[in-house]
C-alpha cells in the first residue's frame, strides 16, 4: 500500500529546498525531516535499539559526560550550507551556541561531535554521504553507532585538517573509550533499558 505525500512536498518549491525552509514545514509534516543536497528525507520509525543507544548516550550517568561549555542534545540539525541540513542522532555543541529554547539547528563551528545510529533505511547516509558532509565543514568528532549481533558497535573518526577527511580512531565493542577532548568511557551494554 502507498501513501500520497501531501501536496506541499511536491514538486518542491522553485530552486528547490533550503536549509531555512526547514523551520517553516506545514504542520502535517514528518516529525524529523533532514535537508541533504536539496532533496528533504523523511525519517522512518526507529527500531529499539536506535533508541537505546540514543537514550545512552544522553544518559548523565552513564553516557557522554562534556566539560561545563559543552552539552549533549539528541535529535537536533546541523546547518552546512544552503542545502545541507541534516539531523545526527546526537550531537555534541558549544552550550554558548544554545542561546534560546528556540534553537532548531547549530552552525557546523559550534559542533564538538556528531553521532549517527545506523538503521537499515540510513546506512548509506550514515557511512558516506553525511560523513563527508560533517569532515567537509570542519566538525571534528564523529561516530557510527552501528548493531552487530544485537549489540551495538560504534567506530570513531577525527578530523585530519590538512585533507579534511576522518580518520578511524577505533571500533569499540562492549566499551566506548576514547577522547574527544575530554575522556569519554561509556558501558555499551545495552541489557539494563531491555530488563527494567
């Protein structure tokens, strides 16, 4: 069975969509829409274990842990350019940059890090197109959050400036640690949000 888009999806406005046509979507529009190339990708409904993995790495406790000048935020655009808008999983900003409960989206500067969990429906965004988006416009930190064997594994980049490409840090099972300019050390294990 298909479902009609409604009519303001298409053919798109004339020159196609901007990144600040995202704030001004009608109100039956998806929930989580991204901008990538001027072309708006809907988000499907996430499986379980994307959510877990959001919710643990959002967790105080036992998630990612930024010094005072950086917060944690799920769900939330980066603005690239004109017509790149995408919309990370998590993301790690400068807290000067949320300067009011108003902020949709975060300029690429105030970006420590940005995460993907891949699903089925996202992994060729999440392994190539968007990654060289993010190295492109200069966010330092990436990871992939991907599942194996009902488990999550999750890969890790650094920006080399020179040639503004990422670099595997390390694939971590079981444990994430690494730096990211602060210590990050987070329990992957994911049985505690499953046997509550």
């Amino acid at each position: 069975m298909t479902t009609a888009l409604p009519e303001w999806f298409y053919p798109g406005p004339p020159g196609g969509w901007t990144a600040d046509m995202l704030d001004h979507l009608p109100a039956d529009a998806p929930r989580r829409v991204e901008l990538i190339d001027g072309s708006l990708i809907m988000m499907s409904p996430q499986s379980a274990f994307h959510m877990f993995v959001i919710n643990l790495l959002i967790d105080e406790e036992r998630g990612i842990k930024p010094p005072a000048d950086l917060i944690v935020m799920r769900e939330m655009t980066v603005t690239l350019g004109l017509r790149q808008r995408p919309d990370p999983d998590v993301v790690v900003v400068n807290r000067a940059a949320l300067t009011s409960l108003r902020v949709t989206s975060f300029k690429p500067e105030d970006v420590h890090l940005v995460v993907e969990v891949v699903s089925p429906e996202s992994m060729e965004r999440d392994r190539t197109t968007k990654p060289v988006k993010y190295s492109n416009a200069g966010i330092r930190y990436l990871w992939r959050i991907e599942q194996e064997d009902e488990r999550p594994v999750a890969y890790t980049f650094e920006l080399e400036p020179a040639v503004k490409a990422y670099v595997p840090t390390g694939i971590h099972r079981e444990r994430l640690r690494t730096n990211i300019g602060f210590d990050v050390d987070i329990d992957l294990d994911l049985s505690g949000f499953i046997s509550r």
